[in-house]
C-alpha cells in the first residue's frame, strides 16, 4: 500500500521534494533497475495531468526519489485541490505505487 502525504504547492513557484520509498520492514527500497512517473490530476478522473520530472538517487538501493514540477507548471495550475501519485516500475514491469494524497496549489499573487 502506498504511503500517504499531502503536499501544498505554491502557484507559480518552483517545487521540489524528496521520497524516501521504504520496504514493509521499514528498509530502504532498492530501486535499481527501476523507473519512475507520477502525476498531478485536478480529479482521478481528469484527462488533462501534469508530470512530475522524478529521478532516482544514487545510490538506487538507497530508495530516494527526487520530484520537481518547474514554476511554469504550477503557473499553470489553477488554485485549488489536486490529486497526485508516484509509481515505481521495476525491469520485469511490475508496478508498484509508493505514494499518493491531496495537492493543494496556493495562489500566486505576484505574475
């Protein structure tokens, strides 16, 4: 099951953040010979969605992945409620969710 965060986003502002996937034993998640994607929907259901731009750390078997959207993208996003998740496919194409939750996009006063 994937871990839950819910992040506040600033409308026109640079973001970024860490993940740090973990096993069910708490260990670090190897994530050698892995892929990662994720998205920002305004509703699970929209057909429109932002991507976020995820690398994986090095070391891999240290389990972080690190995520951006670029100020140009959350210019572009609308202030309000968003949904988000973040995937892991590993070489064989399994897929695993590592974690998912509510964006909220603050508005931006200064264009």
């Amino acid at each position: 099951m994937a871990a839950i965060a819910n992040l506040f986003i600033d409308q026109g502002s640079t973001f970024s953040t860490s993940v740090n996937v973990k096993d069910s034993d708490e260990s670090a998640f190897d994530l050698t010979n892995h892929t990662a994607a994720g998205q920002v929907r305004k509703s699970y259901s929209s057909s429109t969605a932002t991507d976020f731009t995820i690398t994986i750390a090095d070391p891999p078997s240290n389990g972080q992945l690190d995520c951006s959207l670029t100020a140009t993208q959350t210019a572009a996003l609308e202030e309000g409620r968003y949904v988000y998740d973040i995937e892991v496919t590993n070489d064989t194409g399994v897929v695993t969710r590592v974690i998912e939750g509510i964006i909220t996009i603050n508005p931006n006063v200064t264009k």
